[in-house]
C-alpha cells in the first residue's frame, strides 16, 4: 500500500486509474471534464458552414454528446481502459463540408463514416497497427508527439476562445475573463499541494470552481445570458442515421474519410500516450491493438446515432494533472453526462451559455500542461545532437503548420490538404522520420 502511495505521490496523482471514488466525486470530476472538452464546437461549425437550420443543428449537437458517451463507455470499459473520453474531432470538419455539399448530404457523410470505422475495427483486430507503433514510435517520438499536441491546441484557445469578440463582451473583456479563470483554476488547483484536507477538495474541484468564477465575472459584466436555457425544451431526441438521415455510400466519399481516419488515429495515439504520461501507466501492445478497435466501433456508433467522427481528446490528460484524479469512474461519469445532455436540452443549452473566453482560460493552463507532460516522458533521454533534431525539426513543422497561410493550404491537393489541417498528424510523421533516418551510431571520420 504504502509502494502503491509513493508511485502516485511521483506522478502528483492522489486516485489511480483503477481506484474507487466516491460517487459525489466521480459526478463532479465527470462534469468537470465534460465542461473542459467544448464538444459542441465542431458540430456547430460543421452545422454553420452547411447552412443547417437551428432545429437540425441543434439535434447535430444532441446526437454528437451521444456518440461521445457512447464511444467513451466503449473505451473506457472494454477496450482501451485508460481515463479517456472522445469527442468530436475537429479534423474531418473541412471533408464533411465538402461531402454533405457534394456528395448527397447527411447520408453520403453519414455512409462514408461507416465504412471508414468498419476499415479502422478491421486494422486493430489484424493486429497491424500495434506493430506500426512497437516499431516506430520510441520513447523519444511519444515525449515528443505529446509535446507537439499541447502546443498545436494552444493557439485554438487563443483564437477561437479568448481573442474574440461578441455582441456582449468585447475583446478585452474576455482576455480579462480567461485571466481570471486561468488563475483561479491554478489557485485552486495549488491549494492542494499545501494543504492536505480541504487543499486536497480544492485541487479535485479546481476545473468547476474556475468555471463557476469565470461565469459569474462574466454575468457582471452582461456576458451571460441564460435565455436559451429558459428557451430550451427539456428533453428532446437527437436524429438517428437511419430514421431520419439515411445512408448513402458514395465512392470517393470513403476514400477521403479513409484518410480522415488515419489521420485520426495518429493524433489519438499521441492523446493515448498523454494519458500514459500522466498517469503513469504504461500503454501495452494489447492497449494499442484494442484501442484502435475502440475507437473504430465508437466511431461507427457516432455514425449511426447521426454524428461526424469521435477521437480522444488530449483536453484530459491535463484535467488529471491538475485534478490528480485518475479513476476510470470519473470517465464513466463523464460519459454519462454526455449521454444525459444528448436527450436534456436545458443542459446542452447551459453548457453552451458558458462564455467561450471563460472555456479558453481552462483550456489554456491544459495545453500547457499536455506539452510539459511530454516533456516530462523525454527528460530522461540521452540529448545528443540526434535527440535534439527529432525533437526540434517536428516541432518546427508544427508551428510552421500552425502559421501556414490559408491560400498555401488551399493551392495544394485534397489529400495534402488533410494533413496540413493537422499539425500533429504530420509532425508525428515527421517525428518517425527523423528517428528512423538519422543514424544513432556516430560516423567516424577517417
């Protein structure tokens, strides 16, 4: 027990991944991660750019928390069985776009989803995928991809939550109220490292309490408004693939979306291995093999309950670090909450009417730990001028992806397309590249 203690007390964990938890906390901390995630962004982006009317925009956003339960019931339990949670990626947002308008609407994206995580289920049960990552993703790339992770979602707090204006708060408002979440939740959180009782309350609670502060500085200032929870039905049913969308399998559609799903599984094996940092448990082959089968069947399940595809979201790696609660109850929770706001529409609209400078303040201070999480599994390397190539050329092409002119994007083909909209996916290209074409003996001049 007292082993058990002090390899928590290393990773600055207070629960392990397969301890209990009371049931009062795990509803907290699952809520916790639920309000960190912002899973409602990409549905509706998606629903804004296709022109989708408020009604099946809404439902789109419904149907999206109901893939996400379900996908992380699937991992957490039987699959991965790592403190997870998917979410909806942002990814596939521009193919889906380009599906829905040219390829026959909701049914050929809803189709194209179906076949591409039929084709990621068959990969892990093959086996094959585990290999790819024995042989190709070393210490030194994981530490690595986990570093370009925290640092590729940095400036999408910045930019799509703090820099921003709206009809009721303007930019220096929200830059005032991220500061003001940002340092309550480190507050709180550190409150726990000095205090051993009601410290310890403090740090579990640090996500909800920054939140709460946030909105409530917020509502000071007129920035939140709770009319559309007043507006909000309380239960309403999200619309399903087959009743109310149908499927279509149109050719060219499965393609792209095929490789939408790679993509995919190189950013969530990167968000596996931020898990395993800060958890401090070690991700087996067997892990690899049945979390790519997780996350094709809770991408085919997101498909048939009429949503885009759901990935691991790195956001909770950096909620257990601050939270220093790892439990696989939580995540339970936290699927639970998402299935509970896919059916009650006055909790989907009051997450919605938490300011999106409120949400960047949190998400934040969590990029920032993810990028030191990987730092932290690399520390320990031999630094020779090879480490430091490996380390620093994929971090030179995540920042150079991040900083990319849209019309360079825009002038190159489909397929390279995707991978420029993913800074992790092809720094982590990259990352495997360097490790495996620099030699790791030194050449010895004559």
């Amino acid at each position: 027990m007292e082993a058990r203690v002090e390899q928590l007390g290393k990773k600055g964990l207070t629960v392990g991944v397969n301890d209990d938890i009371s049931f009062g906390q795990s509803l907290i901390l699952g809520l916790q991660h639920v309000l960190a995630m912002d899973v409602y962004v990409p549905p509706f982006i998606i629903a804004t750019a296709i022109g989708m009317s408020s009604p099946d925009a809404a439902s789109l956003i419904q149907s999206t928390f109901l893939g996400a339960g379900i996908a992380s019931l699937i991992q957490v339990l039987f699959f991965l069985k790592l403190p997870v949670c998917q979410g909806p990626s942002f990814v596939p947002i521009g193919a889906i776009v380009g599906i829905y308008l040219g390829s026959g609407g909701m049914a050929s994206v809803l189709g194209s989803s179906i076949a591409g995580a039929i084709a990621i289920t068959l990969l892990g049960f093959t086996g094959i995928y585990k290999h790819i990552v024995r042989n190709y993703i070393p210490t030194i790339v994981s530490g690595t991809i986990i570093m370009i992770v925290g640092l590729t979602l940095l400036p999408s707090a910045f930019n799509s939550n703090i820099y921003v204006s709206s009809p009721s708060l303007s930019i220096n408002q929200n830059i005032l109220l991220a500061t003001i979440t940002a340092a309550t939740l480190i507050l709180f959180s550190m409150l726990g490292e000095y205090f051993s009782n009601l410290g310890k309350v403090f740090r579990i609670s640090s996500v909800i309490i920054a939140l709460a502060v946030g909105s409530l500085v917020a509502s000071f200032m007129g920035g939140l408004d709770f009319s559309p929870v007043a507006d909000a039905p309380w239960l309403s049913m999200p619309k399903l693939a087959f009743f109310d969308y149908g499927l279509a399998f149109d050719v060219s559609a499965i393609i792209t979306m095929l490789i939408i799903y790679m993509v995919l599984l190189a950013e969530t094996t990167g968000t596996w291995y931020a898990v395993s940092a800060v958890t401090g448990e070690k991700v087996s082959d067997e892990q690899i093999n049945n979390g790519v089968i997780g996350e094709g069947l809770g991408c085919l399940l997101a498909a048939l309950v009429g949503t885009t595809p759901v990935t691991g979201y790195s956001t909770n790696a950096g909620i257990i670090s601050i939270t220093g609660v790892a439990s696989k109850k939580v995540f339970v929770m936290a699927s639970i909450w998402f299935i509970l706001f896919s059916f009650v529409g006055k909790l989907s609209a009051l997450i919605h009417a938490i300011p999106s400078s409120v949400i960047g303040g949190v998400f934040a201070v969590v990029c920032v730990i993810i990028m030191l999480s990987g730092f932290r599994v690399i520390k320990n390397e031999e630094f020779t001028e090879r480490e430091l190539y490996i380390i620093g050329v994929p971090l030179i092409v995540a920042i150079g992806l991040l900083f990319m002119p849209v019309e360079v994007k825009q002038s190159a083909p489909q397929f390279i397309q995707y991978l420029l909209d993913s800074p992790i996916a092809l720094s982590a290209i990259v990352a495997v590249l360097m490790n495996k074409l620099i030699p790791k003996e030194k050449i010895i001049r004559g």
